[in-house]
C-alpha cells in the first residue's frame, strides 16, 4: 500500500490533525494570529513586562495569547493569565518548560522593535 502526502494546507498538529487551516492561502501551516485584548496589555504595562513579552518570540506571544482566550471559565484565564505574567517576570519558562531566548533586559531586535504589546501583537 501506498501513502500520499496530505496537502499542504492540511494540519498535521496535535488535536487539529487532519483540520483544514482556514484563510491558509500561502500553504504554509499557521496556527491562527491571536489578537491581544486590551486587560492584558494593561497588566503588562503595569507590571513593566512590555519588553519581557516584545522578546519572545512571536510564535510563543501568540501562544499565550491562544491560551488565554481558549479558557472557558474567568478563574481560569485569571489564572492563565497570571501564569504567563509570572514566566515573563522570571524569564527562564514558557508554558512551565524552560525557555533560553531573550528575556526582555537584553538588548535585541525582537525586544525593541515594538512600543507596545498591542502593538506586537499586531504585526503577527
């Protein structure tokens, strides 16, 4: 028996395997670009992580930002929320996995180039 390969815009990722990725025109898979809400943006002015959050990369803000918005309860996204404060605050986890990459004190092209989360967030 012979196996074809699936087309390109078919995701092969975890609980979306085999889901057509919608708006996915370039056949590149792409999880789907996360806008930033205005009440996290705040708490990371608040909390002076802008900068922590600007240096990830963008794969993991968007991450963060997906997570956050899949919770089905208030609690839950509180403290989803909280969480990723508290990883950019520490700067050597995301998602409880260690992280390596910049922190936000470095000095570096992804960690400057935004004035803003909501701006970050944008240009993903």
């Amino acid at each position: 028996m012979q196996y074809s390969k699936p087309p390109r815009d078919v995701c092969a990722s975890d609980k979306t395997r085999g889901a057509v990725v919608a708006g996915n025109s370039t056949g590149r898979l792409k999880r789907p670009i996360q806008p930033m809400p205005e009440d996290i943006a705040a708490r990371l002015r608040e909390r002076g992580l802008e900068t922590a959050y600007a240096a990830r990369p963008a794969y993991q803000r968007n991450d963060y930002l997906g997570w956050i918005s899949q919770a089905k309860r208030e609690a839950t996204r509180e403290k989803r929320i909280a969480q990723m404060l508290d990883e950019l605050k520490a700067g050597g986890e995301y998602m409880r996995m260690p992280y390596r990459g910049p922190r936000g004190g470095e000095q570096g092209k992804t960690a400057t180039a935004y004035a803003s989360p909501l701006e970050c967030a944008q240009s993903m």
